[in-house]
C-alpha cells in the first residue's frame, strides 16, 4: 500500500514563469495550459510564463493560474512516474484544495477551471466592499493566537479571526485593518513575531461572507463526484467523502480557517509517512517539515524535479 500523499500549493506561491520548463519539455503540461486558456478564453498560460507579475498576482488571475500549473505538473507525474497512481491521500492548502479534488478524479479541469475564476472574482468583490489585511504570527501557540484574537475582535469592535493553523508557530490571522493591528500588537506583548502579508483580501474570515451565496450557486450547478482517493479538506481536516459534503466544504472555507496542521497530522494518522507537493514554490513542503521532522518531503515544480523522486 501507498505511504505517500501528494499535497497542492494555495495562492501566494504563484510566480512569473511557473509551469513554463515543464510546458517546453512534456506534452502533458503543454496540453493541461492550452486547454486552460481555452476554457478562460484568454492565455492564461502566457501570464504563468511572462506575467506582468502584478497582473498575474490579482486573485482572479493567480487562482486559476496556480490550479493549471499544479494539474500540469500532476499530470507529468502520471505520464513520467509511477508513484501517483497510487497515493495514499491528498490535501491542498486552501485553493490547493481545488487541485486535490481534480486529481482524486472528484471534480473536472474544466470545472475546476472556472470555480477557481469565479472565486477569485468573488473574493476580489468582497474584498473590495470590506477591504482587509493580514499578517502571520510566529512563535505562539495556536490556542493562544485564537484567545488572542478573540480579545482583539472584543475591544476593537471589528472582525479578525485564524485564517491558516500552518505549521506549530506559525498561525496567519485575518480581517478588518485596525482589528489585525490589534491582535498583533497583542501578540507582540506574549512574545510572538508578527509579519504583515501583503494582502488586500482577509482571505478565510468573515469579511469573505458576502461571497459565500453566490459561490455555493456555482458550486450547486458543478458535478462533483466522491473522491477516488481520500482528500483531506481543510475546514475539518477529515477526508470529504460525498459530492454533498464537498460542495458544503467549498464554500464554508471561503470564512472558515484552512486547518493544515491537523490534516497533515491526520494523513500521518492514516499512514502517510512521504509527502510529495505538487505545483509552483515548495511552501507546503517546508510547513510540512515543521509540523513533524520525520517526514521524508519532495516538491514537483520543474523538470529537475522528476529524478528526485
């Protein structure tokens, strides 16, 4: 039996010329970009490969962007590897999700393709009639990030909450402006670091509310099916287990923090012992070897990469 799980990257890790190294040497990453820009009517691709970046860094855009450059390089993985075939589980950070839930067989490109756009569009929207920020904290226990917030969210009277549990000591926070600047300044006096994101968008908090009805619309009209391969979702770090459950899944994660640390623990727990990370940058791969030492880790982001598997 499989050991391994493969895990997908969220936004942030987008970068000016991801995917583009694979797209040259392998038909099916050159395929999975052609197929995305026909499906958005526009090249996509030619944004991954060239940006500008500032226009491959808006939500709208890198969502889409960073699912067709982790399928692409899943699906080089399956033509050149053997290991995919059979992996243990799968998980994906936050929009990384989308990606997992493609590669279980559990949802279509295609339609992977246009729920990412329309919940980048839809995130930008909100994050345009409640603008917010923010900000990792560092060197805190992650009970005590959430008492703190709780007491920055009760004195400064405006929302902010856990957006990301990522690894022991590092927890991401979210919300309104002055409420996050209050949460850190109180992290600050309990000896945590704090380090602001360079966001607009309070991404998995409550200020993401106002997109959640029209998203579960477009997730009520997208056929899912369950899972081939046990996906742990972030908002219970449980695997998803019915097309019913994952379309719930979907839009509570839009307010509901994305639970990493407990679902790389529970893959643990199911057997996982290798995690590969799948997609642009190697951030997962760094949380993961945070959250337990003994993992053996790899990351597929180049062509470079394949022979170290």
């Amino acid at each position: 039996m499989s050991q391994t799980a493969y895990v997908f990257p969220g936004q942030g890790s987008q970068t000016v010329g991801m995917g583009q190294a694979l797209a040259q040497r392998f038909a099916a990453a050159r395929d999975t970009f052609a197929e995305v820009d026909a499906i958005l009517d526009f090249a996509l691709s030619r944004l991954c490969f060239a940006g500008p970046a500032n226009t491959l860094t808006e939500t709208q855009n890198a969502q889409p962007a960073i699912l067709a450059t982790s399928i692409a390089a899943w699906r080089v993985l399956q033509a050149e590897c053997q290991g995919p075939a059979s992996p243990c589980c799968l998980a994906g950070h936050s929009l990384g999700e989308y990606s997992a839930l493609v590669a279980a067989g559990a949802l279509s490109f295609a339609d992977a393709v246009r729920l990412t756009r329309w919940r980048g569009e839809l995130m930008a929207k909100a994050g345009a009639l409640n603008p917010g920020s923010m900000a990792a904290i560092l060197k805190l226990a992650d009970d005590e990030v959430a008492a703190i917030c709780l007491d920055a969210a009760a004195t400064s009277g405006a929302p902010v909450q856990v957006a990301n549990f990522n690894s022991p000591g590092q927890v991401v926070i979210s919300g309104a402006p002055a409420a996050v600047a209050a949460a850190g300044e109180k992290a600050k006096e309990h000896g945590g670091r704090v380090m602001p994101l360079a966001v607009s968008v309070a991404a998995h908090s409550a200020l993401m509310a106002p997109a959640v009805a029209e998203f579960a619309a477009h997730l009520a009209a997208i056929e899912f099916v369950t899972p081939a391969v046990p996906v742990y979702g972030n908002v219970q770090a449980q695997p998803l287990v019915s097309p019913e459950e994952i379309r719930g899944e979907l839009a509570a994660q839009l307010t509901s923090p994305v639970l990493w640390t407990q679902s790389v623990q529970k893959m643990v727990h199911a057997g996982a012992t290798s995690f590969v990370e799948v997609g642009p940058g190697n951030v997962l791969v760094g949380l993961i070897r945070r959250i337990d030492s003994s993992l053996h880790t790899a990351n597929v982001a180049e062509p470079a990469d394949l022979a170290k598997l």
